[in-house]
C-alpha cells in the first residue's frame, strides 16, 4: 500500500478530486442557468403568440360580431395555435373554457374549468405561468401560459400551452453538448495531470532514492533537472549541490583519518617499539638516555598534530560575518612575525631584506590568525632556505587589496608539487628530508585561514626561488583602539 501514499498519488487525487468537484459546480450552475435562460425564452415566446393570437381572435370577433366560441371561432383558433406551434384553448371571466385549437369537435375541452388560481393571478399580475394539468384540462402536466385578450367585444381569456418536455428536450440537447465538452476536457485533463504530476515528482522521488543511497555511504546519485527552471528544479539543483558537498565531506572525512592514521602510524610504532625495548632489556641500560629522547621527540611530534588539528577545527568555528567586522594593521603583523623568529632566522644564517611601507595598511579580518599565516609563511621560508642566503618579505597594496610576500632561495619545488602543498598532510621529497618535526598541516592551515578571508594565496618556484604571495581586502578604516586593534 505504500504506493498509496506516494505524492505522485496524492497530488493527483487531489487534481482529480478539484477538477471533479469543479466541473459539478460548473454543471450545476450550467444546468440552473441554462434552464432558466430556456425556460425564460420559451415563456417570452408563449407570451408573444398568445398577445398576438388575442388580438387576431378580437379582431376577427370585432369583425363578424361573433363571441370567442363557435365553429368559426375554433377554425380561426386553430390556424392561429399551427402558425404559433402550440396548443391554444379561451376561456370567459369565469374561467369556462369556451374553445380550444383542436380542429376535432369531440375534443372535451370546451366545457371544462380552469383553476380559479390560474384566473386570479390573469386579473392581479397580468398573465399566468406555470408547468400544470390546468386542474385536469390536460392528461398531463404542460407548460401554460395565460393572460387577457385585449380590448375584445367581450371578457375572455387566452392559455396557450407546450409539451413540458418540450422544454426538458430542448435543456436536454443543451446538456449532452455541455457533457460532451465536459469529457473531452476531462480526458485532456486527465492526460495532462497524469504528465505534469509525474514530471513533478519524479525529482522529488528520484531525491528520496539519492538520499537512502547517501545513508548507505554512496554519495554519487545525482538528481536531473533537465530544463526545469521551477522551485522543484531549484530544490533538485539545490539538492545536486548538497550531494556535492556531503561527497567532498565524506572523502575529506576518508582522507584525513588515512592522514592521521598514516601520520600516527610512524611515531606510535616508535614510541612502542623503544619503550618495550627499555622495559624489557633488549635496549642496555648505558642506550636508555639515547632512546627516551628519540620518544620524547616523537612525543612531542604527536602533540604538534593534535594542536595543528585543533587549529583547524578553531578556524572553521569563524563565519565569514564575524571575519568581515573586523580589521587589524598588517604592517604591523609582518613586523611581529619577523622578530617572534628572529632566533631562529639568525641560527640558519639568514639575512632578511624588507620592502614594507612606512604607513599602516589595514586589512579585513581577524589578526591573530593572519598573524598565524604569516608566522606559518616565514618559518617554512626559514626551514628550507639555504644557509647563509637572503629572506625577503614584502608588503604593498593594489587594487583595493593588501600583499604580502614571502621569499627564499632552497631547492626548487617540482611543478607538479605545486598544487599539492597546501593539501593537509601533504610533505614534498625535499621537506621529508629536511622538516622531520613537521606534520604537514602548516600549509593547509595558511590556506585554510586565508580561504575563511576571502583572500588568496599564489606559489611560484623556478631556479631555486620560492615565493609565497597572498592577498586580502583593505578595510575601509582603522581598528578600533578600545578594541585592541581587532575590531573596526
């Protein structure tokens, strides 16, 4: 039964069941109305022909001096009701009728009596109306009209009468042409209900098989909008770019445990292997010293990945919103970061050259953690520069951005490397080599950071020289003081 309860289903009940519900309001307005309008239009008719036999009948008794009954009368009568189409019978004041229009003289209408309804309702309103028998004139019941004949020699009374089914024939041919139409509608409709509600929901189903896939761990069904421009194509493109999302979670989610696992791997072994070695003798005792700090270097390699890691989740806890209320003085980033490594620029034999302003230049974002970008950039650029070679450091604006660049003289990166470096975890041949301490985050954090910015960051490497160049927005005024230089 679940079928039943498909949208598909439901949606086209409720179609059909509007589309019923509106065609028995319409037939039932069509039938009152068309009935009426017939109704009114056969009774205006009746009513000329008995206006205009009245006056035939007084002329031709004005004429001849005769009364409304007799044989001559009746001849006369019974023209005037075959030109007329209906049936015609006169009555006096009294409502006796005194002739009738049927050419056979036994007829048994002459003598006969009409309500005295149907008389008083001739004096008070003018003519009378009605489906009747005319209180059993008639076998059965016909439509009637009456009024006086005007101005005659004498007092009388004229009821012309039709088949009422006559009239219901007539409302009947009305009828069936209405059905017709109606059925020929309701069979296109039908059709196109059945189209446009299946087109309607063949997204929304195809939806809910993508995303009992996406529950079993396979992100690659893809919902297709074809040339749907509608809130159900939006909802299905919308749903192809949350498909895409979730796919590109899930590998990185997949890449970073392999990450992880592989970059835990190496010193868990070693920090295990040497411990079991102290505690079980096969290290001698004269080594110990040796070994723990071989684990103690290892130790600390793991507690860098841990915080590397809790950089990152920290990084993405900061909306775009908070990042774009603030504002800091890069000049004075730059100028931090070279001294907080001065030591360690001065160990490698360093010389630093600077092209930095002499005026603050301030940028859009949170300083601590471009501070952190540039920290990152220079110690990558001490750790692999040459000994006793040139770092430089520039900074300039263009544009309506802020630069910064980072440079130094080492090895050159391979050009396919390039868009590898700042992938998390990701260590070239020359950095396996020379960063041993390193866990391979300090790149991807770089990258990570400037990303939540809205900036951009650029490599190049040819003939020995490495450049790290990225870019933010200038803010449009300086950092508040009472905010420490953070906030605008």
């Amino acid at each position: 039964m679940r079928h039943l309860r498909s949208i598909y289903v439901k949606n086209f009940i409720a179609v059909m069941v509007l589309f019923c519900l509106s065609f028995a309001i319409l037939g039932a307005a069509f039938a009152g109305m068309s009935y009426s309008f017939i109704a009114r239009e056969r009774s205006q008719g009746m009513l000329e022909s008995a206006d205009t036999a009245g006056v035939m009948l007084r002329s031709y008794a004005q004429q001849w001096g005769t009364g409304y009954d007799g044989i001559n009368m009746r001849s006369m009568l019974a023209l005037t009701a075959d030109i007329a189409g209906y049936h015609m019978i006169i009555t006096d004041r009294q409502g006796n009728i005194v002739n009738c229009s049927d050419r056979d003289l036994s007829c048994g209408h002459v003598g006969m009596v009409v309500p005295s309804s149907a008389v008083a309702a001739v004096n008070t309103a003018g003519k009378y109306q009605g489906v009747t028998d005319l209180g059993g004139v008639f076998t059965k019941p016909r439509f009637v009209i009456g009024i006086e004949i005007p101005a005659g020699p004498i007092q009388a009374y004229i009821f012309v009468s039709d088949s009422a089914g006559r009239l219901g024939g007539i409302w009947r041919s009305f009828a069936r042409i209405f059905l017709v139409a109606a059925a020929v509608v309701a069979a296109l409709s039908l059709i196109m209900t059945l189209v446009l509600v299946r087109k309607m929901s063949r997204p929304i189903k195809e939806m809910s098989d993508a995303a009992r896939s996406y529950s079993q761990g396979d992100f690659s069904p893809r919902v297709h909008t074809g040339d749907r421009h509608d809130e159900v194509g939006e909802l299905a493109e919308a749903f192809n770019v949350m498909a895409d999302s979730l796919e590109r979670s899930e590998r990185s989610r997949q890449d970073l445990i392999a990450n992880v696992s592989h970059e835990l791997k190496t010193p868990m072994t070693t920090i295990s292997g040497f411990a079991d070695g102290i505690l079980d003798g096969t290290i001698p005792p004269e080594k110990e010293k040796e070994y723990l700090e071989v684990i103690s270097s290892e130790t600390k390699r793991l507690s860098r990945l841990v915080r590397g890691m809790l950089d990152m989740s920290q990084l993405r806890s900061v909306t775009p919103m908070e990042l774009s209320s603030r504002s800091f003085d890069l000049l004075e980033v730059c100028c931090q970061s070279l001294l907080s490594l001065e030591a360690k620029i001065t160990s490698r034999g360093l010389d630093v050259e600077t092209v930095l302003p002499e005026e603050p230049i301030y940028a859009v974002g949170d300083g601590d953690a471009i501070t952190q970008v540039v920290h990152n950039l220079l110690d990558n650029a001490a750790k692999f520069a040459e000994q006793g070679s040139v770092l430089t450091m520039k900074l300039w604006r263009e544009e309506g951005k802020a630069f910064v660049s980072v440079a130094n003289r080492g090895e050159t990166i391979p050009k396919e490397e390039l868009p590898l470096i700042f992938e998390r975890f990701h260590k070239t041949d020359r950095s396996r080599s020379q960063d041993r301490d390193g866990v391979g985050l300090g790149l991807y954090i770089v990258k990570t950071i400037l990303d939540s910015h809205g900036g951009n960051i650029f490599v190049t490497s040819r003939d020995g020289l490495t450049t790290f160049t990225f870019c933010l927005k200038l803010a449009k005024q300086k950092p508040s003081p009472e905010k420490g230089g953070q906030k605008s």
